[in-house]
C-alpha cells in the first residue's frame, strides 16, 4: 500500500501551482462539481414521479457515486494520506465508501418495483450527504489537503484522466435486459 500511495503521488507532476491553487480543474474543484452533480440528482430523484424516472436517476447516481469513489480511493486518497498523514481522516472516508458501495450494489440489483427501492436510495443519500460533509467540511479533508504539501492542479489532472477512461470503459459495455451491465455488477463487487 505504501509503496502505491508513493507511486500515485510521484506520478504527479509539478508545475508550481500545487499548494493552494485553486482553478477549475484543481483536484478539490473535480471532486466538488462531483457532489453537486450527485446532490442534484439526489433532490431531483426525492420529487420524481414515476417509476421509470426513479430509475434512471438511481442509475446516474450508483454510477458517477462509483465512478466518483473510484478516482477518490486510487488518487485522491493516498495523495492526501500521504502529504497530511491523517490516518483518522482517510481511514473513515474509505469506510464510509465500502459503506456505500454495499448500498449501491443493493440499488444496482433491485429494481423500483421493490418495496425497499425507495428507502434504499434514500439512505444513501443521507450516507452520501455526511460523507460529503467530512470531505467539504473546515477541518474536513480538502480544507487539510488545501493546508498540505499536496500538487492539486497535477492531481485534478490525475483524477479527469482516470474519471474519463472509466466512463468511456463504462458506456462501451454490453447491457443486459435489466439495462445494467455485466462488468456493472464486476466493478461494484470490486469495490
Ligand atoms: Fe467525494
Ligand atoms: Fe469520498
């Protein structure tokens, strides 16, 4: 593990804008615009009528809150952990994940014909609203990678780089009749 997180934060280059910059694709500026675009389809899902608009929602948000997690605990994460060494801090966000992840597996495989659908989503939501809050919060993670050693523009960099190769390996694979995927099912057990 250690010898990944030197790897990952190594890798990055540095270009002189890495402590406290803070331009559009800085790291904390990609993982925010994540949580607005998930909070949005959050609200939008708590006012849909319909079941088949619950759906797809549920579908947006399992997927970027995957996709989202993902770049978080291969870049982000070890990058942080290692300039702050706050072992508190990352420790509980990736278990919030894990924590997460278990939920939208259970999303994933049901359906809104299912008597929990609603409950689970919802859940997750009020999972994903804390978790976001400990990242976002002042003393939170990001306000502490803002204080540390860490190149966010480099890493920002990181992050769309994986982000956009996931995405692309997700819309290239086959759906099945349920509209999810078999290498779907694959990556959130994964995780
Ligand atoms: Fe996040
Ligand atoms: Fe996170």
């Amino acid at each position: 593990m250690a010898k990944a997180r030197k790897k990952a934060r190594k890798s990055a280059p540095k270009r002189g804008m890495g402590r406290r910059s803070a331009g559009a694709s800085d790291a904390i500026s990609l993982l925010k615009s994540d949580h607005r675009q998930v909070e949005n389809w959050f609200e939008e899902f708590g006012s849909a009528r319909g079941d088949s608009r619950k759906q797809d929602l549920a579908r947006r948000i399992c997927q970027a809150l995957k996709l989202h997690t993902q770049i978080e605990h291969e870049i982000f994460y070890p990058a942080f952990l290692e300039a702050t060494g706050e072992e508190d801090i990352h420790h509980e966000a990736e278990v919030e994940h894990d924590a997460a992840k278990k939920l939208i597996a259970e999303i994933e495989s049901s359906g809104s014909g299912d008597e929990y659908f609603q409950a689970k989503v919802t859940v997750l939501s009020e999972m994903i609203k804390h978790h976001v809050n400990e990242e976002e919060k002042r003393d939170g993670m990001f306000g502490k990678a803002r204080q540390a050693d860490m190149d966010l523009q480099a890493l920002g960099e990181q992050l769309a780089a994986r982000k956009a190769e996931l995405s692309g390996s997700a819309e290239q694979r086959p759906r099945g009749p349920s509209g999810r995927s078999r290498q779907d099912s694959r990556a959130t057990a994964r995780y």
